[in-house]
C-alpha cells in the first residue's frame, strides 16, 4: 500500500511524502503506481520549470518513498502572490485526485492530511 500524507498550514498545501509501493500489480504492470509517478513529476516539474520556483525533494527508487515540500506556497514565504496560489493550488488538485482514487483502490492507497 502507499501512503501519502499532504502538509498544511493554515489550510495551505505545501508538500507530501509518498510511501511503499501500492501492490497493485507486479513492478512494471503496476497501473496505479505508474500513476502515481507521472502526477508526483508532473507536480515536481510544473512547479520547478513551469514557475521557476524552489521545490525541495527527495525520491528513494528502493523503498518508493518521496517527499516534496515546496514552501513558496505558503503565504511567510515571500513568493509573488500568483506563484503562491498556483503552487498551493497543484498540491490541493493532486490531493483531490488521490481521494478520487482512494475510492476504487482503497485496498492500496491511503491519503491523509497533516496540519502544522
């Protein structure tokens, strides 16, 4: 099963972690975890390309456990006003979707939310 837990500051997201691997199917057949990556790196890229901001990761290939915390999303941060809202808004529509997918593949996938 994966687990991904969202970062949020006074109702802002910010980053994730990603654990273990769904089990969906073997590596290599492996829909939802295929899945899963295509969207962690469509996030990762948009907001370092696409916005030109700063976004901290860390991908283990081994144990498929990733973390991303971008912090020009929350509003200390000084970042443009734009840039913040886009930003918080990509982990918001990436959490919305993982919920979406918890529904058909609950057995696999866990999604929850950490304040701080």
């Amino acid at each position: 099963m994966t687990k991904v837990i969202f970062y949020r500051r006074d109702g802002v997201f910010y980053g994730f972690e990603e654990h273990g691997h769904t089990g969906y199917a073997d590596s290599g057949n492996d829909i939802l975890c295929a899945a899963l990556s295509a969207m962690t790196m469509l996030l990762l890229n948009t907001i370092e390309v696409a916005y030109a901001s700063d976004v901290e990761y860390t991908i283990s290939e081994g144990t498929a456990d990733i973390t991303v915390k971008a912090p020009c999303a929350l509003p200390d941060s000084g970042a443009e006003e734009n840039k913040r809202y886009a930003v918080a808004g990509l982990f918001m529509g990436y959490y919305y979707q993982l919920c979406d997918l918890t529904e058909e593949y609950y057995d696999y996938l866990d999604v929850e939310i950490q304040d701080d």
